[in-house]
C-alpha cells in the first residue's frame, strides 16, 4: 500500500500520510485517478488490476 499511496501522491491526488494502510483517504484517491479513466472496469474506489497497470504506467517506477 505504500506503493500505491506514494503513485497517488506523484499524480498530486493524494497527501496523507505515507503509512501503507488503505485509508478512506486512500480509497477517495483511487476513486478520483479513476474518474479520469474511461471505460473503467474496477469498481469504484478498489485498487484492482486495471487501476493498477494504469497507475503504473502513469506514473515513475517506485
């Protein structure tokens, strides 16, 4: 979860803490990077496989 919060940060949608918890903070980033995908086939707010291989792509490795 580090991982992700620290990808989210990069795309400047998350700024909590760097603590690998999957926070209601963190769920409400994951929701707002996955606005800006479409089509979207994770349900909203869930880090699944298409959120992941975007946000990896969208962002440096970690």
């Amino acid at each position: 979860m580090r991982e992700l919060q620290l990808r989210l940060q990069a795309l400047w949608i998350y700024d909590g803490r760097i603590n690998g918890k999957y926070t209601r903070e963190v769920e409400e980033a994951v929701a707002t990077y996955q606005r800006w995908l479409y089509p979207q086939t994770d349900p909203e707010g869930v880090y699944g496989a298409f959120t992941r291989s975007h946000l990896e792509a969208a962002t440096p490795e970690i």
